[in-house]
C-alpha cells in the first residue's frame, strides 16, 4: 500500500508543477537566443595617399600566410601587399592585413574577417562595388573560405597557391576569381589548386589559371610584383544585384 500512496502522489506532484505537461500545452515553443561575439583582430591599415580627395576607394582584403600567425604585426609584413607598402609602393585602393592568431587558421576565422570588413566599410571611404580578397598559401585556402562565405561581397578574388573544399564552387558562380601556384610546390600541391579551378568551370564560374612551371611554394612574389594581375583586379566590379564586371 505504501509504494501505491507514493506512486500517485508523485503523478499529482508532476500534474501540479508541470502545467507543460497538460494535454492543450504545446510541445514545442519558439524561443530566441541572442548574444554578441566577442572579436578581436590586429591588422595593418593602408589608406592612400590622396585618400581625401576622392569620395570612395577600392579595398583590398590581404591574407598572409601560416608564417606570420602571433600578436606582430611586423610579421606580416613579410610577403604581399603589406611588404610592398612598407617598401614604399602606393596602391589605389585601402589595403587592410589582419593577423590570424598563433594555432588558429583563417578558415575558422570567417565570422572575424568579415566583422572586420564591416567595420572597415562603416568607417573608411569603401566602394564596395569593388572589395577585393587575396592571400596566400593559409591566406590562399582563407582566400576560397572567405570567399564562399560571403559570396555577395567581393568583386573578386585571388588566391595564392591554396586549395579548399570543391563544394564552395557552387557559392563562387558569379565573382571573378585568377588563381595563381607553383607547378613545383612541395608545401601545398598543385592539385589543391587544379581541383578548385575544375570545380568553378563545372559549375559554370569565371576562373583564370595560371601555372609558374619553375616555382616552387612561393608563387606569391611574381604575381604581387605583376601589374597584369593589379590591372585585372581593379576592373572587376559588383554590380547592383550581386553580378559581377568589369
């Protein structure tokens, strides 16, 4: 009798306690969690010299390589835009270098990067009809992350002996992209590139190719120092819609 007294009296407890168990109660309601991200991100910022007479300006987006990691930014100055300014070369666009931290990758930092660019863009002069991605080797697989990440946003990209998942192609339909690799790079294949410009032609995308027959992983310097590439990606722009041209 004891045991049957305690059984019921638990099933009254839960009928008074838990009205949500009732049978009009629903079984699932809507709820809304909101919070804000922390971000934290060093980066270099390059504004022209003749950045006050002119009402917007092109941004280029710099990513380095797994090299230049850590808290100095003196290190990313090593390859790239960056090295070209601190040498004393002026770029017609803003140029911003953010630093991924020491162990992390620019992949798993996509929701940084483009908090940084938002940040850019409501406090600098942007023409974001003509925001540009680039990086190398890390910075070059970033480059295809990012790229895919917010598909809308840039009006080009060029991706330095990288690679990244073929599936991306399908974001990457609409946004020119020149793709550049050492055929003799032993640090990251050239297949990583080759399977990623396959995959943009499949889909249908606007790829260019090129192929440094003698370079081995740094491919970077030849195409930074090329004023072809520059010319071909201060033309494209995003056009109202999400198209691209030049």
């Amino acid at each position: 009798m004891r045991k049957t007294f305690s059984f019921f009296s638990g099933l009254l407890c839960i009928a008074l306690l838990s009205p949500a168990l009732g049978e009009d109660a629903p079984r699932q309601v809507a709820k809304t969690l909101e919070f804000k991200v922390p971000v934290k991100l060093d980066y270099l910022l390059y504004l022209p010299p003749e950045y006050e007479q002119q009402d917007a300006w092109p941004l280029v987006i710099f990513l380095h390589g797994a090299g230049e990691r850590g808290h100095d930014l003196e290190l990313v100055k090593k390859h790239g835009p960056p090295k070209l300014i601190a040498e004393g070369k002026d770029f017609p666009a803003i140029v911003v270098s953010p630093q991924c931290s020491s162990g992390r990758w620019w992949h798993a930092q996509l929701l940084e990067l483009t908090a940084l660019i938002d940040e850019v863009e409501a406090n600098y002069k942007v023409d974001k009809s003509r925001v540009y991605l680039t990086g190398l080797s890390m910075g070059g697989f970033g480059t295809w992350a990012l790229g895919a990440y917010t598909p809308d946003r840039f009006a080009a990209l060029v991706p330095i002996c990288g690679g990244g998942e073929t599936l991306v192609a399908r974001s990457l339909t609409k946004t020119p992209i020149w793709v550049f690799h050492g055929a003799k790079d032993a640090i990251v294949p050239l297949k990583r590139s080759e399977d990623m410009v396959a995959a943009v032609k499949r889909s249908q995308g606007n790829v260019e190719f090129t192929v440094y027959p003698e370079a081995q992983h740094d491919s970077w310097t030849e195409t930074y120092a090329n004023p072809d590439m520059w010319k071909w990606l201060f033309e494209q722009r995003r056009e109202a819609g999400g198209s691209n041209g030049s």
